[in-house]
C-alpha cells in the first residue's frame, strides 16, 4: 500500500475551508491597481503547469518505488484541468504578466495530444516563451509535433551519461542511449537552446558531473546541475547527500576553465557559468546552499487545478473550483491577484533540519 501523503492530509478540514473561502471572496471583490507583486515586491511573472501527476520513472529523488510503487492512487482523468481549462486559466495569468509558461508533471509527454495543448497555448500569443521539461523517454517520437505546435524550447532531465548509473538513478531499467536520441530529435526539430538538467545526489551520481559537463561542451546545449532538494516527504532526503553548487563549480573548473556569467532576467534561478574559451555554458540552481528566494518569480498550477506558490508548499490554493464553478475570467483574475499579494513564502531561506523533514507537497504532483 502506498504510504504517499495524502493532499488533503496536509491541511486540516478547517485550513481548507478557509483556504477555499479566501479563493471565492478574493473572486468577488475589486483589487486594487498596480503592478502584481507580492508582500516582498516580488512580480508574478512565471507559470509552470503540471499536466499530469503520472511518469514513467521512479527516479529515486522524486518518485521512490517504495511509495508510487503498483497500487499507488494517481488522480482520476476527471480530476485533471481539461486543456481547455488550462488554457482559460494561462490566459488569465499572461493577462496579469505572465511571459514565460512551462509544461511540467509528472511526466508532460505521457498526456495524451500534449501537443495539442502546446498549440492552445501558443494562441493565447506569440511572445510567450513556452516550454516543457521531460524525462526524454518519449521525446525521440514526440520533439517534431512539439515544435511544429508552438513549443518554444525544452528542457530534458538526465542524470548520468553512466548507463548502469542512469538506470539505477530512473529505477525502471531505461537506457540512457534513448534519452540521447530524444535530445538529438529535439536539437534537429529547433527545440533550442536545448537545456539538461542533472540532479546531483552523492554517492549517487555526483561522479558524473564532470563527464556530464564534458560530453555538452560545445553542442550549444547548457547542463544545468540542481542540487538535491528536500522537495516532498518522501524521497528521504538528508544535508549529507547534497553536493553543494561550489563544490560541482570546484569539480569541473579543475579541468575546464569557468568564468561567471551574468543573469538573463530578474528570478532567474540557476547561477551562469560559461567556459574560459567560450565553447558553451553551464548554470547549477543551488536552492539547498544559495537561497534565490528574494527573487523567486514562480507560480505553479497543480494537475487538479490548485495554484502554489512556492515548491516548498503544503497547500494550494483551489482554481478549479472557479473555472467549474461558472465564474467569469475576471473573477479567476481577481482570485490570482489576491493570491499573489498575500505571498511571503520563502522557504529556502529559513530552512532548518527540522523544517526540511516537514510535510510537503510532492514534486511530482506540483510539477519541478
């Protein structure tokens, strides 16, 4: 039996309910003009969109066996935002600023005529710059239809180029030789720059950074090395495991000069790095050691239509309820800038031992 923490575990009936009556008042009342930005001056400027609380791996650091293992409950499809309701909502939140949206799960590819969404999306306008995150199990068939709908980029999660380490890390036995193929679709389709993330785990795989590093250099492909993150209640996270951002820095500039690169954008969150002889970059997001929450620009949107507003979380606050409830987008606009204004969320920067061990909203459901 899966020992999964329930969503509706994590809040009390009366934190519910309270959370609920916040959501349909926040939707009846006027706001105030302005700029939409939290408690901490902080814009809502990106969306990440979970599409589906189901993957096709059970990476050790997301969705152990243990806990999603055979009888784990995913949602029922009538629980998930349809794409018409996805696209209602994203349109909102592009009217409130929104300039950058990513598809995330669970893993996206396994939602059926995802790229039928990528081209709802793509409607809504042409400045968006619209993305996807993937395993890359399917992205060899998937990466033409993609960029053919309107998808923007993509990022593909790979955390060995070991292929025994590879298939421990994924924990279904998948070659990474079929990871290698989806990167090399996208690349030819022009899902570009094309980014890799690697989660870097001691004792795990943090004996590929530097082969990660060096196999990338100079396609035009940016590796960008996470630390291991206590997202969630059930990946068994511990300090010990984390290989800190200076440390992969220190590993790979050893053989590979690096030179600091400045951000792209206000809320970016991984650091740049690019090679002394320009032949590529690298970035490493360092949420565990270098809090970036002072410039945190996130909101994320659950599979069932709940809006977080922090990875960290554990509650959400319920959209679905409006869009199914026969409420106009200007009332869903009013919830969202409510929502927003309210945030003070900064949970990396006060991260403890014990808070670490907190219940939390799983990285699967809520999206990376």
């Amino acid at each position: 039996m899966s020992t999964t923490i329930p969503l509706k575990d994590l809040r009390s009936q009366e934190r519910e309910a309270e959370l609920a009556t916040f959501v349909r008042a926040a939707a009846q009342r006027s706001q105030p003009e302005g700029p939409v930005e939290d408690t901490r001056g902080r814009p809502l400027a990106d969306l990440r969109i979970s599409v589906t609380d189901r993957c096709n791996f059970r990476c050790v650091y997301c969705m152990p066996k243990d806990v999603f293992g055979r009888d784990h409950a995913f949602l029922p499809h009538a629980a998930l935002l349809t794409f018409e309701e996805i696209t209602r909502v994203a349109r909102v939140f592009v009217d409130l600023g929104v300039r950058k949206i990513r598809l995330t799960g669970g893993e996206p590819l396994l939602r059926r005529r995802i790229e039928h969404l990528v081209e709802m999306l793509r409607a809504i306008s042409d400045e968006i710059d619209l993305t996807l995150t993937t395993n890359g199990a399917l992205l060899a068939r998937k990466a033409a239809d993609l960029k053919a709908a309107g998808l923007s980029r993509i990022t593909v999660s790979l955390d060995s180029l070991d292929d025994a380490t590879f298939r421990a890390m994924n924990d279904v036995d998948f070659p990474v030789a079929s990871v290698l193929e989806g990167i090399d679709a996208a690349a030819a389709a022009g899902l570009v720059p094309l980014k890799v993330n690697m989660v870097v785990k001691r004792g795990a795989n943090d004996d590929s950074i530097v082969p990660m590093a060096r196999h990338f250099r100079g396609t035009g492909h940016i590796v960008r090395f996470i630390e291991y993150m206590d997202v969630g209640a059930t990946n068994g996270w511990r300090m010990d495991d984390v290989v800190p951002a200076g440390e992969i820095i220190a590993r790979i500039a050893a053989t590979m000069p690096l030179v600091p690169v400045d951000p792209h954008y206000r809320g970016e969150v991984a650091e740049r790095w690019r090679y002394a002889d320009d032949s590529g970059e690298i970035g490493v997001i360092a949420s565990v050691t270098q809090a970036f929450c002072h410039d945190c620009t996130r909101a994320r949107l659950s599979t069932e239509g709940r809006l977080f507003t922090c990875l960290f979380a554990n509650e959400g606050f319920d959209l679905r309820e409006l869009v199914r409830g026969g409420h106009d987008d200007e009332a869903l606009r009013r919830a969202i800038v409510a929502i927003w204004r309210q945030r003070s969320d900064r949970y990396s920067e006060l991260r403890t031992a014990q808070t670490a061990k907190s219940a939390k909203i799983e990285m699967s459901y809520i999206g990376g």
